[in-house]
C-alpha cells in the first residue's frame, strides 16, 4: 500500500531538489499515508474506519476531496503491500511540531478505534510511529487514552 502511496508523493507533491523544506501539502500527505497504514494494519479497512480516516483527513488536513478520493482508493488497492515507514516518518519530523506530531498519534487511535476493536496490529503500528516520530510514551498513552475515553 505504501508503495502506490509513495509513488503518489513523488510525483504529484515531491520537492524540487534545491527546495529546502516540505511544502504543507507534502505534511498533509505524509500524515494521511500514515493514518491508512493504521487502518490497514489489521488487513480490513471496514467501513467505520475508512469513514472515520475521511473525516479526519477532512478535519484536520483540509484536504480537497479529489486527492481524499485517491488516498481511499490507494488503501483499498494496496492493503496487502508492506513497506518501511521511514519515507513517512522522517517527513513528519522534518515538517510537524511536537503538537502536530501529538495529533498525529491521536488521530491514528481514532482510526484504529473506529470499528469498536483495537487489534494488536494497529496498536503495534502506532507504538512503532509513535517511537519514530519521537513521541514520548506519556503522550502516546494520554492520546490513546483521550480517544478511548472519549475526552479527544
């Protein structure tokens, strides 16, 4: 899956060589590609979860519904493909705050909440993001915590 998504940003968002910095779309999309791989994690993107992955990336990262569109498709297509996250996690701690990096770790247990079911998959996955992204694991409890609790 990470692969079609990888190819996307490369084509469509990747920066000019002499470009220092990510551009807010490349974030945008680097944080999307994270959150469908939390809700792939478990191999069934249902219905809830791809609801709740729109929404989110509708809420948080305004993202317009042509390129919303493509993501879903995307997950749907390469549920089955494994990739390292590294492309997208080294993209977040270029480009996000430790805020941004904060709602990013809230935002995937809101996807891997969605259907009612955390899978040990999808809690894996957030752990590993979390680490990567170098959330502390306090914060990555307090969002886990603030999404199961309802407190988000």
């Amino acid at each position: 899956m990470l692969n079609k998504i990888t190819q996307f940003i490369e084509q469509h968002l990747q920066p000019e060589d002499n470009a220092p910095a990510l551009s807010f779309e490349q974030k945008q999309l680097a944080v999307a590609a994270l959150l469908i791989e939390v809700g792939t994690a478990d191999r069934l993107l249902d219905e809830t979860e791809l609801a709740t992955l729109r929404t989110i990336l509708e809420r948080k990262f305004n993202l317009d519904p042509e390129r919303l569109n493509e993501l879903s498709e995307l997950a749907h297509e390469e549920q089955n493909d494994a990739t390292s996250l590294h492309q997208f996690t080294h993209q977040v701690n270029q480009a996000c705050s430790a805020e941004e990096k904060y709602e990013l770790i809230k935002a995937m247990w809101e996807v891997a909440y969605a259907d009612g079911e955390l899978d040990k998959y999808e809690e894996a996955l957030i752990r590993q993001v979390s680490e990567l992204i170098h959330v502390s694991h306090s914060m990555f409890i307090h969002a886990r915590n603030s999404v199961r609790d309802g407190t988000v």
